[in-house]
C-alpha cells in the first residue's frame, strides 16, 4: 500500500497535491508539527507500526516535504505528470521511505535529506564516461 505524508504543504498547493494522489487512488495525509517527533513508519500508517505514548520534542522546520513509502517508478511517474498537469508549483519530494528506514522520526528523515541535499548541491559536474576509439563503432549488445 502506498502511502504519502506531506509536511508543511497547506494551503492551495497541498490541496492540488492531494487531489493528483487520490486521483491515483493514493492515501495522503498531512503532518502537523506537533507530529513530527513520531517515526515515519507510524506517521505513514504502516501496519504493525507502533504508536509511541509521547513523542521526541523538538520545533518545527520550515521546508516542504512529501515522504512516500510504497511507490513503484511507474506510480512515481505517473505522480510527477499530474502535478505538472495539475500545474503545482515545484515541490519538494525529499525521499522514497521504505520499510527500512520507517523508524527514523522527521527531524531525523529531515536532517539526513539536508545533508544528502548538501552533498549534490556541492558535488562538481559528473565527468562523462571514457570514449574507446577504434573498434568497428558497432554496439557490442547488438
């Protein structure tokens, strides 16, 4: 089951946003800051996902975010084509939430993205791949 969590995504842009997922048939459900110390797993409604009594404090972050969790690169796509339709401005769709990593709490999920962020932000122009000269300029797979 495919499930989406959207953080500080109200107003018209959240509603389009909701609107394209249940078109697809896709659960989305907004998080208040007051739910942000909960696990992502509880949060996204994975089943058998414990509910904690109280959850990590903590204040809230300012960026957008959409965390998903079982979505296939055919629904993922599907999803991007009707927000362009839906003419959504860009959004921030900070990470594909898997089984794995359900645990995490958002500040956690959220400090991670940055640093990966970061990373790519700083990382230089990928280098291409070699070019081999010669040979008969043939695929070799075909």
């Amino acid at each position: 089951m495919a499930n989406v969590l959207l953080y500080n995504l109200n107003g018209e842009k959240g509603r389009k946003i909701k609107l394209v997922l249940l078109r697809m048939g896709v659960r989305a459900r907004s998080v208040l800051p007051s739910e942000y110390g909960y696990p992502i797993g509880c949060l996204a409604g994975i089943r058998d996902f414990p509910t904690p009594e109280a959850p990590a404090s903590g204040t809230a972050f300012a960026d957008e975010m959409i965390v998903m969790n079982g979505f296939s690169s055919a629904q993922l796509d599907s999803f991007l084509a009707g927000l362009r339709a839906a003419r959504v401005p860009r959004v921030a769709l900070k990470a594909i939430v898997t089984e794995h990593n359900a645990p995490w709490d958002s500040y956690t999920l959220y400090r991670e993205l940055s640093r990966e962020h970061e990373a790519m932000k700083n990382a230089g122009p990928k280098k291409s791949a070699p070019v081999h000269e010669g040979g008969s300029g043939q695929d070799p797979a075909t």
